[in-house]
C-alpha cells in the first residue's frame, strides 16, 4: 500500500487531476469537488465556440476561494486573441456572479511533467457557505486549466466523476491532453467582429518582480514566440525526479518489510514465553 500511494501522488505535483469531458457542460453535470480548500487542477477542452464545461466546489463559510485560469503554452492556444482566450463564470452560494477573465500572461513551468502553461489570472476572496458553481467558456475551441484550493490532498473522491485508468505513469492522462490540440472551428465573421473588438479593450498584463505593468501587443508577441520556440520537452518527466521517486519508494517498501518483520519477531518470541 505504501508503494502504491508514493508512485501515486508524486506524479501530480501541487493538484490533483480532474479531466473534465464533452458530457460536463454545466456544473450541476460536472464534478462536484467536496471541499474546494483541496488543490484540484481542472484539465479541459472545449471543441467549440458555443461550447461550456462546468464544476462545482464546496465551501465553508470563513475559507478562502482561490482560483487559478491558465492554458498550455503551446501552439495554437498561444496565438489565441485576448478576446477569445477561455474565461471562467463563477456564481456564489447566494447567486451573485463575477467573471474570472484573462487578464495577465505570466509563464508557469510545472517541474514534475516538465509541462508549462501561461497563467491568464487569479481570484481570492473569503468564501460563502455552500456550493459554488463554475462554468468554463470562449470564443474559440482550446484547451485550459483552472486550479482551484491549495492544501494537497491527493486522491479524495470526487462525486460524478470517474478518474481515468491509468496504465504506466500517473502523470500519462495530462501527456495525453498536451499532445491532443483542439481542431479549430471557423469562427463565424460576428463572432470575429466580436473577439477583434474585446481584444482591442482588453490590454493583458504582464506580472513581474517590480509588480503589474501594461501588457502591450509587442510583449505578447515576444511571449507567444518564446512560448513557440522555446525548447520544452513536454510530457518527459525530469529523469532525476523519476530517480527520486523510485529511490523514494523502495525507501518505503524496506521500511515497511522491516516493520512487519519486527513485528512478527516480537510474536514469535511472546509465542515462546
């Protein structure tokens, strides 16, 4: 047991994995994360423009929200218009509502899969008692990520929701969703109009050491190019991670065969007296 826990948790870093499907297109439908303090990463697809994929997470009353909205930092979701990149409508416990939209660019490198992403934006705020909805939307079809909580907490079940068979690695499902882009629609010339026009108002922000600043076109450009050219072999795990675990594991396995073998000298000697 001890084995299969380490070769379990290890592979997903800070949050657990939730795959989310075509058949999770509304909260009420999709994962139900019973306490949304747990650090959960959200993997979706949405494979059209009129396309939405929910969840739904539970709160207490006092928490802390915490929310996180990125995509691949890969081809084509790196050339994706502001306009159009996804964005997140979360509803409270009490029905009011706000828009978790893409609002700055900020590269993220997740060391374990040796994936990156660009992180679109973040929200916190003290949570209300009960049931929040969350329901994933954009104007063109892509991939994206929402993490949500931050205490890890690896392989607490999630109602309706199924994780997926693993053969191999734990990490192959996300290997899976990276090498696997979404195959573009053609927008229609309004929905064009539409993104063209929000993106022109909508400037992104870049974060760095000394704070937010004005995200222009040029710098996105310098971004979305490094993003493209930069050498990522993604869906590798670093091989002295992998190192690590197993060393880690059989750590384990020799600790736990040496307990059980003192513990069954022990019997054999009380047997004796």
């Amino acid at each position: 047991m001890s084995l299969l826990v380490v070769f379990y948790v290890s592979p997903l870093a800070a949050h657990d994995p939730v795959f989310l499907s075509e058949e999770h297109s509304s909260p009420e439908v999709g994962p139900l994360l019973p306490n949304g303090n747990i650090s959960f990463a959200m993997y979706g697809r949405l494979l059209s423009p009129t396309a939405t994929q929910g969840f739904q997470a539970g709160m207490k009353s006092g928490d802390t929200l915490n929310l996180s909205l990125l995509i691949p930092a890969v081809f084509p979701e790196t050339s994706f218009e502001v306009g159009s990149l996804p964005k997140v409508e979360v509803v409270r416990p009490d029905g009011t509502a706000y828009y978790l939209k893409p609002t700055i660019r900020e590269m993220f490198h997740e060391p374990y899969t040796n994936t990156r992403y660009l992180r679109l934006g973040d929200h916190q705020e003290t949570a209300q008692q009960g049931n929040y909805n969350f329901v994933v939307s954009a104007a063109r079809p892509g991939r994206y990520v929402v993490s949500i909580g931050t205490l890890e907490q690896f392989g607490t079940e999630v109602i309706r929701y199924t994780r997926p068979l693993i053969v191999g690695r734990a990490t192959q499902p996300i290997y899976e969703w990276f090498d696997d882009p979404v195959e573009l629609d053609q927008m229609s010339d309004a929905v064009a109009e539409d993104v063209a026009g929000e993106a022109a108002t909508e400037p992104l922000l870049k974060r760095d050491d000394s704070g937010i600043q004005n995200y222009g076109s040029s710098a996105i450009e310098e971004v979305e190019q490094a993003a493209d050219e930069e050498t990522c072999d993604c869906g590798r795990p670093r091989r002295w991670i992998v190192v690590a675990c197993a060393v880690a594991a059989l750590l384990v396995a020799l600790v736990v065969l040496k307990a059980k073998s003192l513990r069954s000298d022990r019997y054999r000697n009380e047997l004796s007296s």
